[in-house]
C-alpha cells in the first residue's frame, strides 16, 4: 500500500518541489474533497472519477450470532466512482 509519504517523494521529484510542500498539496486536496463532498458538492475529476457523499437508507438486518433482526441506522458514506478511463487499463 502507498501512503501519503510514498506519494509526496513521486510528487516532489516529478514536479521540482520538497516533499514537505507535495505532502501539504497532497493533504490540502484530499482535505478540500472531503468538506466539499460534506456540503453534498459532487467533485468530477475528468478522466480519474466522481467523490460525492451518499446517504444509506435504514434498513433491518440479522444479527449472525443471535439470528435477531435488528434495525440499522441510515448513515452517510463517502463514495468514489472511478472513471471508465481508469476502470479497464
């Protein structure tokens, strides 16, 4: 798995800059995608893919140890649809 250090060396070599400064792009980004997606913003990167929040419905499910059904709360996920330009290289 690659995190954000791994990511910020690739950045900072292909782009002339220290790694701290890709780090702080890096975070500054992913940072700006998560409060606008909280705002029910869509963020469209073309060519890369679609982050939006979602909200799951509640729904009645099974507990697997006690065979009781029990209800689930609605909540809401952070989803990402990936292009289909990435989808099948």
């Amino acid at each position: 798995m690659v995190g954000i250090s791994e990511l910020s060396k690739t950045v900072s070599k292909k782009t002339g800059t220290t790694q701290k400064v890709a780090r702080n792009v890096i975070k500054t980004f992913l940072d700006t995608v998560v409060s606008e997606a909280d705002r029910n913003s869509k963020i469209n990167l073309a060519g890369f893919g679609i982050f939006e929040r979602k909200t799951q419905q509640a729904r009645k499910a099974r507990n697997p140890q006690t065979k009781k059904i029990i209800e689930v709360p609605s909540k809401k996920k952070f989803v990402f649809r990936a292009s289909s330009k990435i989808k099948y290289k």
